[in-house]
C-alpha cells in the first residue's frame, strides 16, 4: 500500500519529532565524512542539518515519498543535498558510486520489510571507520496504536483498516546491537521513553489526534476514502485518546518510546 504524506501535518510537531534525531546524532563522531546518507529523509531540514554539521560532504537523502521530497527540495534552495526518490526496501546502495562515512535512519524503518537484513547490507558498504546511526519508534503497542486498531475492528471496513494498521516494526536495542556487532561495529544501544507536553495552550481539542494523524493513522486514513466512513471513524478513535490522554495543567502528555542504535566500523 502506498501511503501519501503530508509534510506539513508532519512537520506540526517538528520540535518533537526532531529531538530523538539530535540525541541519536550526538553519539556520531565522524569528523570530516565524504558521503553521508540520511535513509528515509522525510521532508528535508534533519538531512539539511547534517550538510549544516558537515559542509565538506557529499550529503545524499533517500525517500519513498513524492510530497515529502517536494518539500525537502523546496528547503534546499542552495541545492546542498542530492534527494532521491527510492523504496529503502529496493534501493541499491551501489548506485551511490562510493562507500558512504555516515549512514543514518531516524524514524523510517519501522516502514520497511525485512529492515533487518537491509541494514547488513547497508553497514556492509561502509568506508573504513564508518558510522550507521538508526532511531526507531518503540511505541506499536501504545495506547495511540492499540486503540487505533481497537477502533478498526469495529468499523465496518474492519478487514482493509486491520491490514493498514500493520507495522514491519522495530526491534529492541539488543536486537539491533547483535546485527551491527556481527558485522564488525562497534555498538551503542539504548532506548528512551519522552514525554511529550503537547498544545500546554489549549487550542487544540485532540492534539494527541493532531500528532498520530502525521505519522501511523496515514496508511488508515487512505482506505477511508469516504469523508462520511473517515469522520465516523476519526470520531470513534478520537474519544478514546481523549479519555486515554486526559488534559492535565501542563497540557497532554504523550510518552513516545524510541529506540537506538550507532555503530563505529573497526
């Protein structure tokens, strides 16, 4: 299933969704990299700040998403990035012509079939001393995702909304340890759980709704094509983050698990 994004809903949370991104490059420490590659770039300023970090480097973004590319090029208005339109699952990473110093995936893999034999391929290409750095979220069985699917077996078109709601998933820090140390890295792993204080304004009814409807309601959203089945359904799941998801006096808390892995090439 091919799923449209919105960049713009996405980037309504950019400070957010950004924060795991710099904690996850924080523990990079490649110095003057020639090529580094950002698989799964989204909608562009995480990969702009990686040529910001890097000036001297050829910095290559890969996406699968059309609008998101749109609007990542729309940021490069000094054509500092090479973006590329690809499927991370067919992508070949011969086609970059060279062996990559850093490569990075922040919240993308969870999308993509079998990530885990990819990422062998991908550490595999590496430049001598070469980095891999991967961020994941951790949160499929959260109350946002559980009452999504909860809210999908109710609906009429149960059976379509059940297969959408179906994630590859992302592993456990070990998981992604033990790859990237049989291939000869060396490896940090971890996990961290944020919370999130989201609209401590009051001017959204369901920010929670607000911030699910950028990223993992996607792929729902595009099999409720009718504006009268999508309401009704966004009506449903909608009481049920706000009684899982209560307002306090600092605003709606949303704890979002991720998780980590960097690795250093021997």
């Amino acid at each position: 299933m091919t799923v449209t994004w919105d960049p713009t809903r996405y980037g309504q949370f950019s400070s957010e969704r950004s924060r795991p991104f710099v904690d996850l490059m924080a523990r990079v420490d490649a110095q003057e990299p020639g090529l580094v590659v950002d698989l799964g770039c989204g909608n562009g300023p995480l990969t702009l700040s990686l040529a910001e970090r890097w000036p001297q480097a050829r910095v290559v973004g890969v996406d699968s998403s059309v609008e998101m590319l749109d609007a990542a090029r729309a940021l490069d208005t000094d054509g500092r990035v090479d973006w590329v339109e690809a499927d991370l699952a067919d992508w070949d990473i011969a086609s970059l012509g060279a062996a990559p110093d850093v490569i990075v995936s922040n919240a993308a893999l969870q999308w993509v079939p079998r990530h885990l034999p990819l990422i062998e391929t991908w550490v595999d290409a590496l430049a001598a001393d070469g980095w891999f750095a991967l961020q994941v979220p951790g949160n499929y069985d959260a109350p946002t995702h559980a009452l999504m699917r909860e809210t999908a077996v109710d609906h009429p078109r149960s059976g379509e909304l059940e297969a959408a709601s179906k994630r590859f998933g992302a592993g456990d820090p070990s998981t992604y340890l033990q790859v990237l140390t049989a291939h000869g890295l060396a490896v940090d792993a971890w996990e961290t759980t944020y919370t999130h204080v989201l609209d401590p304004e009051g001017a959204s009814d369901n920010p929670v709704l607000d911030w699910v409807s950028g990223t993992g309601l996607r792929p729902m959203l595009e099999v409720l094509e009718d504006e009268g089945e999508r309401e009704a359904f966004l009506a449903a799941y909608a009481a049920k983050l706000t009684a899982a998801y209560p307002r306090t006096p600092a605003g709606v808390l949303l704890a979002f698990r991720r998780v980590f892995a960097v690795g250093r090439k021997a």
